[in-house]
C-alpha cells in the first residue's frame, strides 16, 4: 500500500524484488493504488476494507501517507488486521512503542538524511570559501524531519548562513520548478543569489535543475550554485554522472537493501518471528568519495 505511484520512481525496484522473494516462498503480492496522491484517509479506507477480508491477507507493506493527522486510526486498524505489517520509507508513530503488535519500520532514518545532506552542502561551502551562502530548501509537509534536520546541521557547521524553507513542493517535480523559479527569479531582482539547493527527494531536484535551465536560457545568465536531492533515482544519478549540471549530489536510500530486508521480515513474522520494532537502513552520498 503506498500513499503515491508516479512520484514514488525508487518503489519499483522494491516493488520487483519484494515481489520476486514472496512469489519464490508461494505468496501473491497485491499492490493497493491510493485513491488520491498523499492522501491519509484514501489508506484508512483501503485498509479498513483490507481488514475486512482477513482471510485473503497474510501480511502486509505500507507507505502512509500523512501519518501525523491518521497514526491513531492506522494503529487501530493494523491490530485489527491480525496480520504482520511493515512499515516502509515512512514511520508513522512518534516512538517504536507505539507500533502496532507483530509491526516493524524498515527505512532511512530521516534525521541522517538531512545531516548527510547538510553535511555535503557545508563541505562544498567551504572549498569555494563561502561563510554566508544563500540556501533554498525545498521540501514537503511529509518527511518534514528531512528539511528541519538539514536546516540545524547546516546552521551548525555554518552559522552565518542565510536558509529559505519552502515546504510546499509535495515531492512533485513541476510544483518544484515553479517554487525554484519564483525563487531564482525574486533573489536574482533583489541582488541575492542563491549558492545552494536543497530538495528532500530527486524528484523536486530535479524540478529545481528544470527551473535553472530555464532562467539561464531566458534571463541569459548561468548559475554556480549546487542542488542536492534525496533517493538515489536511476535518473538523478545518470544525471549527476553526466555532468555539466547543477544537480552535483543525491543521498542514496538503498532501496534494494531495504526491499531485502522488509521482505525478510514480513517471511520470518510470518513463521512466527516476531520483528523487532525498528530497522534502519544506512544512507550514503552519491557520487562516491563523500561521507554520509
């Protein structure tokens, strides 16, 4: 069950090898499209109906959506299923505790994200000696830990930075090119470019690469400035291989390692393992030859 399909471009190697591992032990895999994009109570409503048919369900993988306005009621909901529930790429409750019963997250620790991210720009900061760089972030009402951490390691590494937070791109990339352009266009009349951008998925980076193309056909001008996504996407990192771009880094969740390790799970509760509530999966930066 995912909150989104066409934005979520990393859920299709997971998708691959989770159904590969469950098709090899005799399980069918069932993939539940949400109903609107992101939207919490369109996954209330499937799994309620889920839940209703008991017997044609043995486990189960979510993305929520909107996790802080439904946690009360997806909890309820994953208990009354009866069947094991992993949960992937988002944790939807505050503290491991509150997971339900024969329940476990498998995923990136989003505080590491935005550190590895914040870490990466600060680096590249301070090779081009700039101690008060201009940085726009670009980021989502989900995954919010994702912008807020990035914003306090980089405030830490380089107090005097000037940072901009923009929480409206929903890891949409058109919706990420039209912020970044507003953005391009008001610091370029206000005399305060910009040195950096970060986008917490590769999706509104690369909708934030779309915006500077355009303002340097347009406007005749070419920008320096470094953009940094999240995700690790075939795309993303064909471009950053390329070259010649501003797109120059990506924090890589190990979407293979992580579909290994949730179907590991789901299989073993389901020969009467119960997981442990918390598994998280390394970042690193990509290119190679950066610390996470």
């Amino acid at each position: 069950m995912i909150p989104a399909f066409a934005q979520k471009h990393w859920f299709a190697e997971f998708l691959q090898r989770g159904v590969q591992a469950l098709e090899s032990q005799a399980y069918d895999a069932v993939l539940k499209l949400p109903l609107h994009d992101f939207s919490g109570q369109g996954q209330l409503l499937q799994l309620t109906a889920v839940a209703r048919r008991p017997r044609d369900f043995v486990g189960a993988f979510i993305i929520a959506a909107e996790p802080d306005s439904i946690s009360g009621e997806l909890r309820r909901l994953c208990s009354r299923a009866g069947f094991p529930v992993i949960f992937v790429d988002v944790m939807p409750f505050a503290r491991p505790e509150d997971l339900p019963a024969w329940s476990c997250y498998v995923g990136s620790d989003q505080n590491e994200i935005g550190v590895a991210a914040a870490r990466y720009v600060a680096d590249q900061m301070a090779q081009r000696q700039k101690r008060r760089p201009r940085v726009l972030v670009i980021g989502s009402a989900a995954q919010a830990e994702r912008q807020r951490t990035f914003v306090a390691a980089l405030k830490d590494k380089l107090p005097g930075a000037v940072v901009e937070v923009n929480d409206h791109g929903a890891f949409v990339r058109d919706r990420s090119r039209e912020i970044a352009g507003r953005y391009l266009r008001s610091a370029r009349q206000e005399g305060r470019l910009l040195d950096a951008i970060f986008c917490t998925n590769d999706e509104m980076a690369l909708g934030a690469l779309d915006a500077l193309h355009e303002d340097a056909v347009s406007e005749g001008v070419h920008s320096d400035l470094i953009v940094v996504g999240v995700d690790g996407t075939d795309e993303a990192m064909s471009v950053i291989r390329s070259g010649g771009t501003q797109f120059r880094a990506t924090v890589v969740q190990d979407s293979r390692r992580i579909a290994e390790t949730a179907t590991a799970v789901l299989l073993r509760a389901l020969e009467g393992e119960r997981p442990q509530p918390r598994i998280i999966v390394p970042v690193s930066i990509y290119p190679p030859g950066h610390n996470a």
